[in-house]
C-alpha cells in the first residue's frame, strides 16, 4: 500500500481567475479558471494517479477494480470529492439536491452536500448561506419579486473560518475568496439568480427555479460549527464536522506526527507549506498544492515540515 498522488483538473468558469496559479503555481488553462477538481472519480472530471503502482489510472477505475485499496467500502461510485475554488467574482446563488431527490429524478447521482475552507480571502468578503423566508410561499414571492436583499443571509469571512453547506441550502460564494471544498461525488446545480450575467457568447445562463424551490429547505437550517482542537505537542487535530456525508478535519503538522490510517481511506490536501509523508519505507516530500488518498491497510504513517491539510473520509 501507498499513497495515491493524483493529477488535478481545471475547470473554467464565468467567475474564474487566477489564484489557483497565483497561490499554488497550478498550470491552468486560462485566466478565468476557476475550480480544481483535486480529488474526483466524477465523470464530469476524473483524476489521474500521476506515480506508482497505479500511475495513469483514473480515481473511478481504482474504485470499480480495486476497491480493497478503499476498504471495500460499500457505495456504487467514489463518494466524495475534493475542490478548490477561486470565486475571483461572485458565484450564482444556488441550491443542490439531497440524495433522495437525486436518485429519483437525476438518474440516481448521488445528492450534494458540502463545506467550505476558507483559505484566503479579500478583506471583508462575504458568502451567502441561508435564507429569511418563512413559508415556501414566501421564499417563492421573494425569488419571483428579486427582493435579495431581504430574502438572502449574508456573511462575513475571513480566512480559516469553515462552513457547512447541507443539500437544500441556498448558498453562494462571493467575489474574492478562495476556498477549499470537501462534497458529495456530484455534480448538481440548480441556480436561483446570476446577477443577470451574460456568458462569452453573451447568453445568460440558465435558471433552475422550478428544481431549486423543490429543494430549497424552509425554513432555513442552523449550520452552526463549533470544531475541535486537539493538541499532540505542537501539533494540532481540529475536527471541523462528522456527517452522514464525511467527516472533515485539518491538521496542522510542526513537528513529527505519526498517525495509524485507520479509515476505509482518507483524502488529504496541503494548502499551505512543505513536509516529508513516510509509509512502509518509502518516505515522499509533500508540498502546498499536492493532493493525494491515504489507502486502507497502509498502517502507520509519519509527516515531518511545517504544513497545514484539510483531510476528509466518508462516513463510517
């Protein structure tokens, strides 16, 4: 068993820039990209082991062919994935669809809940999640009339602060954030409101308000996080959320940690510094950026350096 380092996919977006660049010296395929879809067996973009026994191969060919590596665990697809955002302009106001909707009338994908790492953010930048309504009835008066200035829940960032966004939240992120974000396998998106932007063919994009009102719980729910520090040395373990969905964490490594993988497999991305991961004699230098699964059975694994990582693994 080894660690699988994978290959991270970009995505242009009418909201994109150039932070993933800027901040991790990705090579992205325009100046309006705005996602890394760093840890993904979606088909929408599937990533590539880049070293090893299984260089070449894709997250969803490990998954269907090898799922030992994963501890047999008992789902049809790869169930999370791992993002990272750069909202270099504010993103539509949305809303995704929780498993049970999904499997009935989105040819059984999964549903989408997910959260957020705020890595770096402009100064008093703001994401909206959750809404004032009281009654459907009145969030479908406040959508048709576009009163969002009453309707919508506005927030203050800063960077380090984690959210979570549950299946049937409105939500949006705004202009100049970049975020880390840890969600079901999917790839559903009902939009609310687009600020009435026009793509690079000069068509607005669609809306989904039908779908979106179907899903949108009222009234809105408390998501609430209160994480947990746990301190080994100068090291620290903060449990940010344990969900049906996933179980998110950072670690914040300064000296020697040594760790036993005791999940069905973890996800674990460095957002910040360098360090060396050594498991069953191999040892790998790590750095900001890096992406990679943590396989069952790999047993005891020590990090050295001076980095930060959001670590995540399903339920269990």
């Amino acid at each position: 068993m080894q660690p699988l380092f994978l290959e991270p996919i970009f995505k242009d977006r009418i909201w994109g820039g150039t932070a993933l660049y800027d901040r991790f010296g990705y090579q992205i395929p325009s100046k309006k990209t705005g996602e890394c879809w760093a840890i993904s067996g979606h088909p929408n973009g599937e990533s590539i082991v880049k070293a090893g026994t299984y260089k070449g191969r894709t997250l969803s060919d490990l998954w269907i062919n090898n799922r030992e590596l994963f501890g047999n665990y008992p789902s049809p697809v790869f169930p999370l994935l791992t993002k990272i955002l750069d909202a270099n302009a504010d993103l539509s106001v949305q809303v995704h669809p929780d498993d049970e909707y999904a499997t009935k009338y989105v040819n059984g994908e999964l549903g989408k809940a997910e959260c957020w790492y705020i890595i770096d953010c402009k100064e008093n930048a703001e994401l909206i999640l959750g809404h004032f309504a009281n009654s459907k009835k009145e969030l479908a008066e406040g959508v048709k009339k576009g009163q969002w200035d009453q309707l919508l829940n506005r927030m203050t960032v800063k960077p380090g602060d984690f959210f979570y966004v549950p299946s049937g939240t409105i939500h949006a992120l705004c202009e100049g954030i970049l975020v880390l974000e840890t969600q079901q396998s999917s790839d559903i998106t009902y939009r609310v409101y687009d600020y009435d932007r026009k793509d690079r063919n000069g068509k607005k994009r669609d809306l989904h308000l039908e779908k979106a009102l179907e899903v949108i719980h009222v009234p809105s729910i408390e998501n609430k996080i209160k994480p947990i520090v746990k301190k080994q040395g100068k090291n620290s373990i903060i449990t940010y959320i344990q969900t049906r969905e996933f179980s998110v964490y950072k670690w914040e490594i300064h000296e020697e940690f040594k760790m036993v993988q005791d999940q069905p497999f973890q996800l674990v991305s460095l957002i910040n510094g360098t360090g060396m991961l050594t498991a069953n004699g191999e040892t790998y230098t790590i750095q900001k950026g890096d992406h990679f699964i943590l396989p069952a059975q790999i047993g005891v694994i020590t990090f050295k350096g001076d980095f930060e990582t959001i670590v995540s693994h399903p339920k269990t």
